[in-house]
C-alpha cells in the first residue's frame, strides 16, 4: 500500500494523514468512511490492512516529508498487533496522535499501552454513532496535535554527519544548483527517523532524499543531478560550439552562442556559476546598484542560456581536446566525447591548495575552499577564521561577520590595502567583530575527528600562537588547473592560455599555427580554439571581463565560421 500524493504538492496543497490500520476489512472500511467523511476535505485519509503495511506506508510518508496527525490501530490484529504497531510508528512520526481500538475485553490491554506507547487514547469497538463515540475523540486529538510541530518538509533532505567532507560537498553542490534543501545531523532525532525510514543507517551518510520521497544513499554528483533534474547528457553528437566552464565567461557564451543562431552545448564539471557562484555579494557588476549575489545572478544567467537553447550538461568533467580536421573533440572523464566545429574554453580558476601540514585531513570537516555562504548557517556564534586577502575573502568576512561570534581575516602581506577594493576594506573597517591580523600566516591545523586548532604565525615579530578554532575558510591564490590541454594549446608558464596577439613570436605567427591569417584576438594556437574569462592569461579576474570575454568570444567563433 502507499501513501499517494499529487505531483504537484506544494508545502500548503499538502494534507496531513490519518492513518488507519485494521487486520478486519469491514472494520477498516467503516472505519476510513467515518473519517472521511468528517476529516476527508482537511486530511488524507490513509488505509492500510496490517501493521507492516501501515508502517510501509508511514515511511514513504516520512520521506515525502507528508504530516501524520493521527495514527488510529486495531489492536488485535494477527503478525503485529496494535501497539506493537505504534510503537514503531512512533519512532517514525513521534509527534502523530495515538489512538487504539479496543473491543471490551481488551480494556486492560489498551491501558497497559498507555504506559508503553504514549497511548494518548483508546476507543471501544463499535463506535457507533460516530458523532457521539467518535468523532469528539477525534476532534480533541486533532485539537492537540495541531499545537505541535507539523508542518510539512516537502524540500529536499540531506541527512548526515556534522563533520563530513561529502555531506559538505553534497549540500554545496544542491546550494549551487539553486535547489533548497534541509539538512538533518544523523544523530539527531529527526535525522534518525529519517534513516529509518530510508532503510539505511548512520554509516552510509549522506542520504539524500528527493522532494518525491526517494532516498539517495551516498550518491555521486552525476546521480544528484540526474535524480534532482539537471541535464548531464548532451542531446547531440555534434555542435557549432562546445562551451567548457559554466562560470560567468561560459554562461556569456552560451547566452550569445545560443541566442545567435549556433548549436550550443555549455559543459560543467559541478555546477553553474563557478567562483562567483560563491559570492555572497557582487557590488560592482554593472546594472545591479544593490548589488547581487553570485548563485542569483549564475540561476538568472543559466535560465536566459537556456531560454535561447543553450543545452547546459552539469557534473562532465572535460579531461582532452583533440584536433580531428575540421572538428574540435572534447573528451569527458568517463570516456565519451563530443565535436564541434568550434570550442571555448572558460574554465576559469580554482583555489590552490593550503600548504599547511594537516590542512587536507580537515578539508570538509572544519576547513572549507570557499564554500562560506554554504556553511554560514552552522557556524552561527562560532568563531571564524578566513585566509586570503582579495575581493572574495573580504565578501565572506562580511557575510559570516552578520551570524558568527567574531570574524578574523587572516593575510600575509602588512595590509589589505594592495589585494582587496577600497570599498569592501571600508565595510569591514566599519564591522566591529571583524579583525584583520596581516602579515600572518596559518602554519599547521590540529583536531580530533573535525578541525579544533590553528596554529597562526606572524611574520613580522616571528611569533606563534596557537588558538581555537572550528572553522577555517581558504580564500587563497588561484591556478588555472589546464594540464588536460598541455601539448595541445600554448599556456603560459603558469598555466593560463594565451590567445590572439600574446601568440606571436617576435612578431610573427605562433609556432605550429596553420594558417595564414594570424590568431583572432581570444583564439588559441588551435584554429576554432577560443578562451574566454579567468582562464585567459593576463585576463581582468573580474566577472564583467570574464561574461565580455564570453560575448566577444561568440563574435570571434562567427568569424571563424565564415571563413576559418
Ligand atoms: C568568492 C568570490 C567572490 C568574488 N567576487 C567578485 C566580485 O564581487 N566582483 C567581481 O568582478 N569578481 C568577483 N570574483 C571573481 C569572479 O568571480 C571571477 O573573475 C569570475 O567568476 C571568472 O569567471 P570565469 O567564468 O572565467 O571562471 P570561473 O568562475 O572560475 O568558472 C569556471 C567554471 O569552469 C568549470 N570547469 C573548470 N574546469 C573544467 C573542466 N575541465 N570541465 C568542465 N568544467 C570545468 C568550473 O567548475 C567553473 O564552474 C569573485 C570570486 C570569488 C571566488
């Protein structure tokens, strides 16, 4: 039996259950058609002719995040009889009214049961008329349930333990998918229940439950995306234009690919939206005074790309780019591959990694690249530290300072003064529990099962100290991460790629190009190549250049087009 529900639930269309659960199908039935008749219009009236089938039902319910207002059992009944039954309901829907039905003889029954199910009453068999015997019953019960915590969890759930690196990378993946959710610790009540309900346990976390009811138990990012309705497979086999990156640079793209008549197909290791995905406030991105926050502006610009038709793919990482004639061949992790006739490459940055020893033990636990405005709920009243002094570690000071106990922002150079924008240094100047500590330096990380010591070291009165700390955000120098295009496309020694003018070699065209023409200005050393964004070397870092690139890039692929 299963608990049905609309496709379109919404928080408000859903009904709350009385369940009612009888072994004697006349019984069952006249006891469904009393209530339906007096609840039916408020409540989901749910049958079920045993006790596992009722708590069969009660789980899918549980998972769906469906109310329970009333749990009506027979006692006897054959296999599990009534309180047997509510007691395991209980541990799935504690705070569901519970009522037994009794026929006479088994008045001392129902009373034991009061003491071992929390029975909150019990009814003598028949009940006959219900306006009298049943419904005042129902009534009061219902009064009381309605004072307690009920309301429906429709989103979608993530259970799992307080200090794991993959519930952290799980919850930031749906956070920049734009997709709510509701976190639950394994080990509280709630989560729990949960898990049972799920058929699982605390060491197969995370679990993901979807706003349908389907437990995912530790899934990978390409299930996450599958199951919640992102594309990961792209429609076609060949493309006017593969773009590689789903930040600003590759969203632009794919904004002007699509809307100017070319087949896109925009490729995303994780999820749209990349480094400004993580911003908690753009100020400076032009047309929006208020400024923006990064995932706002990443849905908003996802949303036009596909408007035009762009197919934007989620969780494919690309690993190869091969020149096959006229065609252009990424190559994804897992094997497959795509052509165009032209690619751009917008990859962006990622964040180096700390050097301090310890630092990768607690990656996810306590110390997090990014990720500020994901975590920000869980330390509330906590102490923070940040490390880095740019734009997007003065952005999360801001943004945890609001919530946490105390905010310290940790920079090696003598002052912000040369890495961040005046206008950001003047809000933290302006936030009391903010404090720089410059020329200083995290030098090793200590804890238990999560992160609970840094160890910070100033360099200017060559002197350690070793303080408590829970959380740690890393908003440290960026590298490109391009080996995959090494000995395809010409990067500088750091690893950007150089396009259009900086190819030249004293002058001349770049070593190994084909053609006749030199590079179009964002083309690479591979003809129908194009970069666009923090990828390009010498790029502006900023997201207005990064979406630019992106636009102008499309203009160059035009050109190409016509006449490669
Ligand atoms: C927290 C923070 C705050 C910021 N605030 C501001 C600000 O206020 N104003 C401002 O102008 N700039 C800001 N920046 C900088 C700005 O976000 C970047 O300049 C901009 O995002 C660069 O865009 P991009 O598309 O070139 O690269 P990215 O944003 O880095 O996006 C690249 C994308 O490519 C994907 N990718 C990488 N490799 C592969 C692969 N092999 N296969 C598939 N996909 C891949 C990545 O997952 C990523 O999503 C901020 C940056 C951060 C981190």
């Amino acid at each position: 039996m299963t608990a049905p529900r609309d496709r379109n639930d919404s928080p408000a269309a859903v009904k709350p259950a009385i369940l009612s659960v009888d072994d004697d199908p006349g019984v069952s039935r006249a006891v469904v058609r009393d209530l339906r008749r007096r609840y039916g219009e408020k409540y989901r009236i749910v049958r079920a002719q045993s006790g596992p089938d009722a708590l069969d039902a009660l789980r899918e319910m549980k998972l769906r995040g469906q109310p329970v207002a009333i749990l009506v059992a027979d006692y006897r009944m054959p296999g599990m009889d009534g309180i047997q039954f509510l007691e395991q309901a209980m541990d799935l829907h504690p705070y569901a009214r519970r009522v037994l039905l009794t026929a006479y003889a088994d008045t001392d029954a129902a009373i034991d049961a009061i003491n071992v199910v929390d029975l909150d009453h019990y009814l003598l068999k028949p009940w006959d008329p219900p306006e009298e015997k049943l419904y005042p019953v129902i009534d009061a019960q219902l009064e009381a349930w309605l004072c307690t915590e009920h309301r429906p969890i429709t989103e979608t759930k993530i259970v799992g333990h307080r200090w794991s690196a993959r519930s952290s990378e799980v919850r930031e993946f749906l956070a920049r998918n734009q997709l709510p959710y509701r976190w639950y610790m394994s080990d509280e009540p709630e989560g729990a229940r949960l898990l049972e309900a799920a058929g699982t346990d605390a060491d197969h976390c995370p679990v993901v439950i979807t706003a349908e009811g389907e437990a995912l138990i530790e899934p990978t990012d390409a299930e996450l995306a599958t199951r919640v309705g992102l594309n990961t497979t792209p429609s076609k086999d060949f493309y006017d234009l593969i773009v590689i990156g789903g930040g600003p640079a590759g969203l632009g793209a794919a904004v002007y690919g699509a809307s100017e008549g070319l087949r896109t197909v925009l490729v995303e290791r994780t999820a749209t939206g990349g480094q400004a995905g993580q911003s908690s406030r753009i100020e400076n991105y032009l047309g929006f005074p208020d400024g923006v926050s990064g995932s706002q502006l990443a849905d908003r610009a996802r949303r036009q790309a596909s408007k035009f038709g762009a197919e934007v793919i989620t969780t494919r990482d690309v690993v190869g780019l091969e020149v096959r004639g006229a065609a252009r061949t990424v190559r994804f992790a897992d094997g497959d591959s795509l052509d165009a006739h032209t690619v751009i490459v917008a990859t962006g940055v990622m964040y180096r990694r700390h050097p301090a020893p310890g630092i990768d033990d607690y990656t996810g636990r306590g110390v997090y690249y990014g990720s500020a405005m994901t975590e920000a709920a869980r330390c509330a009243n906590e102490d923070v530290y940040i490390v880095g002094g740019a734009n997007s570690a003065g952005q999360a000071a801001v943004y945890l300072s609001r919530t946490s106990r105390s905010v310290t922002i940790v920079v090696r150079a003598p002052s912000l003064e040369n890495s961040m924008s005046h206008y950001l240094i003047q809000q933290i100047e302006n936030i009391d529990n903010i404090t720089v500590r410059s020329c200083s330096e995290v030098t090793t990380v200590a804890g238990d099962d999560h992160l609970e010591r840094i160890t910070l070291r100033n360099n200017a009165t060559d002197t350690e100290e070793t303080v408590d700390a829970q959380w740690l955000f890393l908003f440290i120098g960026a590298a490109p991460g391009t080996e995959w295009l090494d000995g395809v496309v010409v990067r500088d020694e750091r690893g950007y790629v150089v396009a259009g003018p900086d190819l030249a070699i004293d002058g001349g065209r770049p070593r190994g190009w084909p053609l006749e023409r030199p590079p179009h200005h964002l083309e690479t050393s591979v003809p129908g190549v194009f970069v666009a964004g923090d990828v390009h070397a010498d790029s502006a870092k900023r997201v207005a250049s990064a979406v630019g690139e992106g636009a102008m890039a499309v203009m160059l692929v035009h050109r190409y087009l016509a006449k490669p």
